[in-house]
C-alpha cells in the first residue's frame, strides 16, 4: 500500500510533501545514499521507468524536457535523449539562451540518427553560434548543414540555412554575398 508506505517515511521524517503537493526527501544525503546503493542495472532500470512516466505523461510540456534528457539519457536510450535533446536545445536557442542550445545540440548530434536529423543540428547549431555573434563557427555549422541539406534534398533545411548565412553577410556588411545566398 504506498499510501501506508509514505505515511510511515514521513513519520520517520525520511520523507514529506513540499508546497507544492509533491514528496521529496527530507535531506539530501538520504536521497543520495539510496541511489549510491542502487546496482547500475537497477538505477537504469529506474530511469527507464521514470522517463517513460513523464513521457507518457508531459511529453510536450517544455517544462519536463531537461528531466527527460536526463533520465532518457540515464536509462541509455540515447535516440530518445538525443530527441529530448534537440528540443532543449530549440527551447533554450527560443530563449535566447546560445550556449545553453549548444550544449544540447551538441548531445543531440552524438546520437543523430540519419543525415535528416544531421542537417537539422548543424543548421540549429549555426543558428546559436550566430546569436552568439561567433561567424567563423556559425559559417561552418551552416555551410556544412547547407551541404548536407542539398544532398538529401532537405528543402526546409535549405532554406533555414540560406536565410541565415545571409543573415551572417548582412551582419558584417558582406552585401554582395548576402544578395547571392538569397
């Protein structure tokens, strides 16, 4: 009965309800020690569990990708965190926050799955080092997006990376090139 079990963890002050209605643990260590003394198999077990849980549940809920990375990285299904971690890389480039959607970007380009997926980081990862104001990487990522992009006929793709290397020339004033790309 877990209504019982949780009632007996808060009367031994392991666990109690937050503000918001959820338990946590009462200290750190307690959380901490339990999941050292889990097997590696056991906790990616765990994670596996977990993530399905919140995907199942708040799939689309920006406010759940970073813990569905996390634990879908956690669990080694590496095609789902690299999906997770494409689009908190789009959330956080949405945000303005560049370096952030690099990281995740970049997580999400170790486990890409075909020249689709490929061609859509490196296009996002232009985007970020372009927010950055950083050309050179942003030139590269976008060119080699562009490339891949041609090569399978990834209209959209083109077009994102076209749009923002003229954006690049535009930048720095580069308006002949800006004027070709368009």
């Amino acid at each position: 009965n877990l209504s019982a079990w949780l009632g007996e963890c808060s009367d031994a002050a392991v666990l109690e309800v937050d503000d918001t209605g959820d338990w946590r643990f009462v200290h750190d260590k307690l959380r901490e020690q339990l999941l050292a003394d889990l097997s590696p198999e056991m906790a990616k077990q765990l994670h596996r569990i977990v993530a399905e849980a919140l995907e199942a549940t708040y799939a689309d809920a920006p406010e759940y990708t970073l813990r569905l990375v996390r634990h879908w990285g956690l669990a080694e299904d590496y095609v789902k965190e690299a999906h997770y971690s494409m689009r908190a890389g789009e959330q956080s480039l949405a945000l303005s926050f560049a370096s952030d959607a690099l990281t995740y970007f970049r997580r999400a380009a170790q486990h890409a799955r075909g020249d689709e997926q490929q061609a859509r980081i490196l296009v996002s990862i232009g985007q970020a080092y372009l927010l950055l104001g950083d050309y050179a990487q942003a030139l590269e990522a976008l060119g080699s997006g562009l490339e891949l992009a041609r090569k399978i006929d990834d209209r959209r793709r083109i077009a994102d990376s076209l749009s923002w290397l003229g954006q690049i020339s535009v930048n720095k004033g580069d308006y002949p090139p800006a004027e070709a790309e368009a």
